[in-house]
C-alpha cells in the first residue's frame, strides 16, 4: 500500500512513517498538506492514501513548546498559544488553529491516534525533544480552557 502521512508538528508523523516503511509500505511524509484545501491536497497525493496521526493537543503542544525552543525564550504560555506561526508551513496560523484537529481532518483521511499506536513495540519513536520535562498543570488548564 502506498501511504503519504500528513499531520501536524510533534504529533509522530516521523515515526509512522518508518513503521509503515518498515511494515513493507511505501510510506512518504509532509504534515502540511494537512492545511491544503481537498483538491490540491489530491494533486499532491494522487495514487497515495492519506494517513493523519493525531497526539494529544496538550502533549502535542508541550513538545512544540520545547523542541522548537519556547520554554527557553521564556515566553508565557497564553502568549505561546495564540502566536502566528510565520513559518511557510504553517501558513500563519495561531498554535490553536494549528492543532484543531477537527478543522483539518477530512473524512477520506484515515486517523491514527499516537496515544494508542505506541503500544505497539515496532512503533520507532523519531525526532525526540530532547530534555522534555513534565507538563505544569498550568499548561495544561490552558490548553482545556483555549479548546472549550
């Protein structure tokens, strides 16, 4: 079967896609036609299946907060949350419309949650954050109160 994973950032998208390579898939990765319209997302993938990990919003949003230098920036957390992400790839969206999940997800997309895949023991865990502490309970309020 040939898969394309697209997803969001620090959700596990690196690593589905060795598992399915290393499952004798051909599996291919770019999370950010997950922000693409229907038609140019099938351009893109034309003969691939769509395959979407999704992580928890406050872990996947911890990890983001860290891996890409937040926390040493000391920047506060309600500020981390609605900064546009200027970056090309995420089209200059907040960090909560990034990770709205059900925004993003079409219903052709096949949905694989990190939470449950994890358990498997082939599952590789790529692209680490390095250093990654415990979430505060503060973050993770935060994160409730901003998807209510």
């Amino acid at each position: 079967m040939k898969y394309s994973v697209i997803g969001f950032a620090k959700c596990g998208t690196v690593s589905l896609q060795k598992y399915l390579n290393n499952k004798g898939h051909d599996a291919t990765k770019n999370e950010w036609p997950i922000y693409w319209t229907k038609e140019k997302q099938d351009d893109f993938l034309k003969d691939r299946k769509p395959i979407v990990i999704t992580r928890d919003r406050t872990a996947a949003l911890w990890s983001f907060y860290q891996y890409f230098g937040y926390d040493k920036l000391k920047l506060p957390y309600e500020d981390f949350f609605t900064l546009r992400i200027r970056a090309n790839n995420f089209l200059n969206l907040s960090l909560m419309e990034i990770y709205n999940y059900e925004k993003w997800i079409k219903p052709e997309h096949e949905v694989v949650k990190y939470e449950e895949i994890i358990r498997d023991p082939e599952f590789p865990h790529e692209n680490k954050t390095v250093n990654k502490t415990e979430i505060p309970y503060q973050f993770k309020d935060a994160v409730l109160r901003m998807y209510r």
